[in-house]
C-alpha cells in the first residue's frame, strides 16, 4: 500500500508540473476507439464567459487545442491486449493530436474502463486529543482505515474520502478547523487489476510520454455527464462504450460506487453480424444508420440493402426489414440494460433520495433507447452529453466522448483523494525513528 | 438448355468482378517518425533548425571561403573585371574635348595641361581635379567642366583680362583687375599699351590705380606710370620724372585738384620735383635746384629761406 501511496504522490507531482508547464495530454483508451485530447492551462478564469461555457466545473481554466480519435487496436473489454497495437494506436492518436495542437506534450492523464473496478466503502475513526481538526488529523483518520482484502493482483485507483463525521454530526464535507473529539470518515475505494495498469503505463511509456494520472472510466464520464444537481442528490452514470457498459453512482457530490458490465456495442455488432451473416464492417455501418430498438409497422416496409462484394449476386443483393435489425440489436440492449439494473440493485441504488439515471457514451445514441431503458431501468432516465469544453471540435463533443471530457474535467480539478494529504508520522517505518534517534545519540 | 454440370470445352474459369478486398487502412507513424515530430514540436530544436543552423551555415560557408587568400584574390578580380566592364561602357566614355571662350593660346595651354588620351571613361575623370588645375593656370578666372552627351568634355573658361603692367622686384607682368597675374612678359617683347604700376603690394591696389589712370586721361601721354609707396599711397610718376605724391586716402580727389591747378596755372610745365599732396591741408611744392635759384632771385636777398 505504501507503495502505492508513493506511485500516487509521484503523479500528483507530475500532473502539478504539467499543470505548470501549461500542457497536458488527455488519452481515454476504450475498446472502440482511443481519444486524445490536448489541453492547455492558461490561468482560472481565462475563459469564462467565451462560447457559453461557464466555470461550474472549472472548465474555465483550460482550452482543447488538439483532438485527435483512432480507431482502437489491441483493446478487449477497456483492459490492453495486445501491448504493441495498442501503442501505435496511442501513437496515432497523441501524433495526431500534436499536429493539430502543434505543440509536444510530456505529461498524459489516461483513462480505461476495463480492468474489473470493485468498490469498497471504508471506514475510520479517530479519538482527537486537543484544538481543531487540522490536515495531520484527516491524513490519520484516513490511515486509520481498515483495509479490507483487496486480493492478490489488485491495486487501488481511487480512494475518495467522501463523508466525514465529527461527534455525532455527519454529513460533513470537510471538516478542517471545526472541533470535536471523535472524528470519523467514509471513503470509496475503487481497486481494478494491477496488470491493467502496469499494460497502461508500460504503452505509454514507449510513447516517450510520462503518466500523470489515471482515472476510472466510469468515474470521468459521471464527472461529464452529470450535472450538479444530480451529483447532490444521486445519479447513476450509466457509460455505454464499445466493449463496455460502465455505470457510477454519485451521491453528495462523490462517487461511491462503480461498476463495469463487459457487455457493450461491439457485441450488438457483433450480433448484427452473425445474425445477418455480413462482414463486422457492414453490420457496424448498418447499425449506425438504421439501428434502434423500437419496431413500428413502417419498419417492416423500410428494407435495407446489406450489400456485398462477393461477386456472388444472391448474396451481394440481400436486404432485411429494419423490424429484423431492430430484432437483432434489441435483445442485446436489452440484455445490458438488464445487468445493469443488477449491478445497481446489488449496490443498493433504491435508497438515494433521487434515482436518476443518465445514459451517455457511443451506444446511446441508438434511437429510442432511452424508451427502453426507462422500462428496465426506472422512470427518471436520460440521454447525457459531456459539459462543454472551449475549444473541443463538435466532432468531439458526442456522447461517446463523455469519459475523455470528464478526465479533462479530472485534470482540470481533481478531487482529494488520500494520497493528497501527508503520510502521518507514525505511519513512518520504525527503522527511520531508530536512525534518528541513533544520530541524536552520536551528535550530543 | 444447356445442363448446369456440363463443362464448357475451352472455356476458362473468368476471374471474379470484384478486385480482393484490401486491408483495411490502418495508418500508424513508426517509432521513429513519432519521435521526430515530437523533436520537431521541442521548441528548441525548432529554432536552431529554422533560425540558428541556416545563419550558421552561411556564416560558415562566408568563413570557408575567405580562409583562402587565392579566393579573396580571385573574387577581387571579379569585381573589379565587372567595375572595368561597366565603366567601359560606350554610354560613359568621354571622346572629345572642347573648350569654350579661351584664346587659341591658353586653349592650346589647357590641352596641354589636361594632357587627355581620348576614348577615356567619365568615371576615371576626375573633375574637380581637373578644374583646380586648369584654375591654377594664371590666365584662367574661372572654368566649369560639363561632360555633355555624345561624349564631349566641354571646359568653358572664363578668362583674367590684363589691364596693368605690373613691375616688381623679380619680374615684370600683367594682371587684372583684382591684381591676379595674367601673363609674364619677357625681356625682350615689346610692352602692350597698358599702365604701368610698380612697387610691392601695387597689384593689391589695382582698381584704385585704374581709377587715377582715368582720372589723368588728358595727361596720357605724360604719364610715366604709378609707384606704389610702402604699399599704402601711389606717386604718380611724369615721363619728365616729376612726381605726383598722392595721399592714402581720396587719392583721385587730390590728383583731380592737382589737374585742376594744371588746367588754372600749367602746373606741369613749371619746373619743379614733386608736388607733395600727402596732407591735404597743406599741399607741398618741392621745386628743382634751379628754380629754386632763380626764386631766391627774384625774391632778393634776405628771403632765401622762405620757400
């Protein structure tokens, strides 16, 4: 853990720099497609005001000045497969977006969905002897957390304090300054497979880049798409990607739960393929132009070509009604929708004071979707779009970049998390008192 | 209705329409592209490639070339074979002289003087040069050089006309107006009709000496010429050796009262050395020797010291 703790300092520090340096790299590696943005830092409030974006996220600070979106290599279920398609395809992207940006950037914050996120609430308590709560107490509070097993081979990616609780009062956001003699704290702890990491930071390390941080998917689409209200008072965050469907659930601001379904559009696709026996290419164009789950009498008319280049005539000259697409793509959607209202049942979503839902990424945008989640998922659904950014193309600016924005978002203002606050001292190994105490010992 | 399975004899099996589908386009810079453009995007590196490297190239070349003296050489030959080209061209060369307003004399002086081989550049004329020369020669007041077009050097001179002889210690000469000389006169020419002015600083006085010459014009054939006096006053000097001597200053006022009295009393014919008009308060008669005799007896003894 300590290890960790000192892996996470390391890039807090590496973001500072970047931050100073005025230019970061954003990289969110999804299974369909990996988006690099370029940021640039020129101030708070430089922007504001400019094109309708306003600071309520402070997105006012930085402007995109490079986008770049590659077709994704070598990723499976958000979790690096193939190590050296994956760097080229990082390559592509941070090259392209470079070009446009026409600077060189060092630093990249990247973002994956994979890597199976498990979420752990932990909790602590602290007797305080004397004065207020100062930074020492809530670095000890957070130490005095009972780490749960997280298992062999996982490692932690957040650790959020998200509610604080002086005597008997809750509820506290930050509790610094204020007195008491009992201090607790929850924290959410999201740990994912270390190999994940390790693949993620050893691709973008042979793209000479340094990493700055690294965020969950689940968690920088639910900074994006939600707005403020609905962090307050509980939302899920529901991230239909390509290989994935992550869900986040936020409640008072923090994320206290997240999730990954590894189901997502490229199975629909995939569906499509089998089901109407056509090449990958054909079913994903097919299913971006005429997909949706909600069959009407004028689908059974609407026949689509499907196309071919086998030479054969009978095959190349198939069609299908769009009511048969439709009955292809809807179980698959629905079959997803359905783990979804799982996941969210296990984590007990029912009791927040709001139930809303939010559905954003690429597999959203199927035509009347949101009708079919409603019935699965409960009344208050909605399709989501990521804040808006200043300078991000409109090209960039759909659904399915709700995570990349988000981690901009992520890197704009990132939350505290425990390894922002100093070690405590007692925490310190042993070995380093008896050396002190050694060298007082010789010096007097 | 020829039946499905039968095999055509002589017909080939025909390629399919369709080309073989590519693979699908997956462009990816290498590692070493990559790389560069990321060096080309360092800021650094971006300046010395487009500012410093190409000013350190030419600054290097420049440094290469002339570390060699032969190429210094050559290159200095260049330039000056390209100056010789242009300056040889026909539009700057100069074919003719001609000089304007001189006596064939002083023409043929300058000639000589300029010493001109023609066809010769206009840049390798050097005018102003040359106009101090030709103004050095004595008979020249002033020259104005004018290359005109077709090539012709035009020296129009404005010459000193010689209005006095002038006889000093070394020599004898002719000068102008303002005293400038004009022309030596040898011993044994013969003397061109003009006054004769002697003494040191006479030439600084010339006008003043015309003036009186004018103003002594009935008594031309008497005149002998003008003394300049510790270079201050003139004596006006008769052929009969009997002296004018005129003050420093209204000099022609006293010479006009001398002729005045010559015209009342013939003055001239009386026999006396000089008339001293020095004071104009008190003109001096300063009679010969033998005049002065006869006075004595006219006047009868006892006056002999009153003159």
């Amino acid at each position: 853990m300590a290890q960790l703790y000192q892996s996470q300092r390391a890039m807090r520090n590496r973001r500072q720099a970047a931050l100073q340096r005025g230019v970061v790299a954003i990289i969110d590696v999804g299974t369909c497609k990996i988006a690099c943005l370029i940021l640039r830092f020129d101030g708070p409030q430089r922007f504001a005001g400019a094109d309708g974006v306003r600071s309520s996220a402070g997105q006012s600070s930085f402007r995109v000045i490079g986008a770049a979106t590659t077709r994704a290599r070598g990723v499976r279920f958000g979790e690096i497969e193939t190590m050296r398609e994956t760097e080229r395809a990082i390559r592509t992207a941070v090259q392209a977006a470079q070009k446009m940006a026409e600077v060189r950037v060092d630093h990249v914050i990247a973002s994956f969905s994979g890597a199976r996120p498990r979420s752990y609430g932990l909790e602590g308590v602290l007797e305080l002897h004397d004065g207020p709560v100062g930074d020492h107490d809530i670095a000890r509070v957070l130490a005095a957390c009972d780490l749960p097993d997280l298992g062999t081979g996982r490692e932690a990616l957040h650790a959020q304090p998200v509610n604080f609780v002086l005597d008997h009062r809750s509820g506290l956001q930050d509790p610094r300054g204020q007195v008491g003699h009992r201090l607790g704290v929850d924290m959410h702890l999201l740990t994912v497979d270390t190999i994940a990491i390790e693949n993620l930071l050893h691709c973008v390390k042979r793209c000479d880049l340094e990493l700055a941080g690294v965020a969950s998917s689940p968690y920088a689409s639910g900074i994006s798409a939600l707005v403020e209200d609905e962090r307050e008072l509980g939302a899920a965050c529901v991230d239909m990607g390509g290989g994935t469907t992550s869900l986040s659930i936020f409640a008072r601001k923090h994320m206290i739960f997240a999730e990954t379904v590894r189901m997502g559009g490229e199975h629909v696709t995939s569906d499509i393929s089998q089901g109407l026996q056509v090449p990958m290419a054909t079913a994903e164009r097919i299913k971006t132009l005429h997909g949706g789950v909600v069959a009407t009498g004028m689908d059974d008319r609407e026949m689509i070509e499907l196309g071919g280049e086998t030479g054969d005539w009978e095959l190349d000259r198939r069609t299908v009604s769009r009511s048969e697409l439709i009955g292809v793509i809807r179980p698959r959607v629905e079959e997803i929708l359905e783990e979804v209202r799982a996941r969210l049942d296990a984590a007990g979503f029912e009791h927040l004071p709001a139930q809303r839902i939010v559905l954003t990424g690429g597999a959203s945008q199927i035509p009347g979707i949101e009708g079919l989640a409603a019935r699965i998922l409960g009344q208050q659904v909605r399709l989501g779009r990521p804040l808006r950014v200043q300078g991000l193309p409109s090209a960039a600016a759909g659904p399915a970049f709700a995570s990349a924005v988000g981690l901009c978002l992520f890197a704009a203002c990132p939350q505290d998390e425990w390894w922002d606050f100093e070690v405590p001292h007692d925490r310190y190994p042993a070995r380093s008192f008896r050396r002190i105490a050694k060298w007082m010992k010789e010096n007097w | 209705m020829r039946p499905l399975n039968h095999p055509v004899s002589g017909h080939r099996l025909e390629p399919p329409l369709t080309r073989p589908v590519p693979p699908p386009r997956d462009p990816a810079p290498s590692r070493i592209a990559y790389r560069l453009h990321r060096l080309w995007l360092t800021p650094l590196v971006r300046i010395l490639l487009r500012r410093v490297l190409p000013v350190a190239a030419l600054v290097a070349g420049l440094l290469a070339f002339v570390a060699t003296p032969e190429n210094i050489t050559r290159a200095h030959e260049g330039l000056t074979e390209l100056r010789r080209s242009i300056e040889q061209r026909p539009e700057f060369m100069v074919v003719a002289l001609r000089i304007e307003d001189a006596s064939p004399e002083l023409a043929e002086d300058i000639r000589e003087l300029t010493s001109l081989t023609f066809p010769v550049s206009s840049f390798d004329l050097d005018l102003p040069h040359l106009r101090a020369e030709i103004e050095g020669l004595d008979a020249v007041g002033r020259a104005d050089l004018v290359i005109r077009s077709g090539g012709i050097l035009e020296i129009r001179i404005d010459e000193r006309v010689p209005v006095a002889i002038w006889r000093h210690r070394e020599a004898v000469e002719l000068v102008d107006v303002e005293g400038r000389r004009v022309q030596g006169l040898s011993e044994t020419g013969g003397l061109p009709p003009l006054p004769l002015i002697v003494g040191d600083g006479a030439d600084r006085a010339v006008a003043e000496a015309l003036a009186l010459i004018d103003v002594a014009a009935r008594w031309e054939d008497r005149i002998a010429g003008l003394v300049r006096m510790g270079e201050r006053r003139w004596d006006l000097v008769l052929a009969s050796g009997q002296r004018i001597l005129l003050p420093e200053r209204e000099a022609v006022a006293a010479l006009e009262y001398v002729i005045a009295l010559d015209g009342a009393h013939d003055l001239l014919n009386r026999d006396f050395k000089a008339i001293d008009l020095r004071n104009s308060a008190r003109p001096t008669l300063r009679l010969s020797p033998e005049a002065l005799e006869k006075l004595h007896l006219m006047r009868g003894p006892g006056r002999g010291d009153d003159s």
